[in-house]
C-alpha cells in the first residue's frame, strides 16, 4: 500500500524551518504501517532548512520505503547537503532523488 502525506497540506506552510516541523512529520510517518510506501508530497513548499532536511533524513533512514516527490531544486540541494553533516546515527550513505 502506498500512503501519501503531502506536507503543504500537513504545515499550511511552504517553508520548512526547523526540526520540531521534521519531528512531527517523523511521528505521523512512524503511524503509518511498516509495510506501506510513504511519498512525501512537497507540492508548494518552497523551502526547506538544512536542520529540518537533516532531522527528517537522518531519522527516515533505514526504516522504510520513503518516496520524495515534487521537490524543487532547491530543498533537492538542502537534502543532500544535510546528508553531508555528520552524524554518529548515520549507518550507510543515502542519496536522496526525484522519482518522477
């Protein structure tokens, strides 16, 4: 089963500033039934903060199908770079992509 969240709907906000908004949208994922495909809809946020891309990313890792969709090239940018901090939690390098 694949469930879509789409995060504009979700924070009524097109900026994604910090981690507590990340913490959040980690809870209502972890809802969500192991067995399901998540996609995080990104229509209309326009940006994301490399503390929110970091906490969402670091803490998705591993756990479950996560599809990414909609996502401009800018927040695809901030993921990456968030990838790219440090972390001890980090188990295995991760690439975020587009699926179209």
């Amino acid at each position: 089963m694949n469930v879509e969240l789409n995060v504009y709907d979700m924070f009524h906000t097109n900026t994604l500033r910090d981690r507590e908004t990340a913490i959040e949208l980690i809870n209502r994922i972890s809802k969500i039934p192991q067995s399901s495909t998540v996609t995080l809809n990104f229509d209309k946020i326009i940006f994301a903060s490399r503390s929110f891309c970091h906490e969402l990313i670091m803490n998705l890792q591993d756990k479950r199908n996560i599809n990414f969709v909609n996502m401009n090239s800018d927040i695809l940018n901030m993921m990456n770079i968030a990838l790219r901090k440090p972390s001890f939690a980090m188990k295995s390098p991760m690439k975020v992509a587009m699926i179209h």
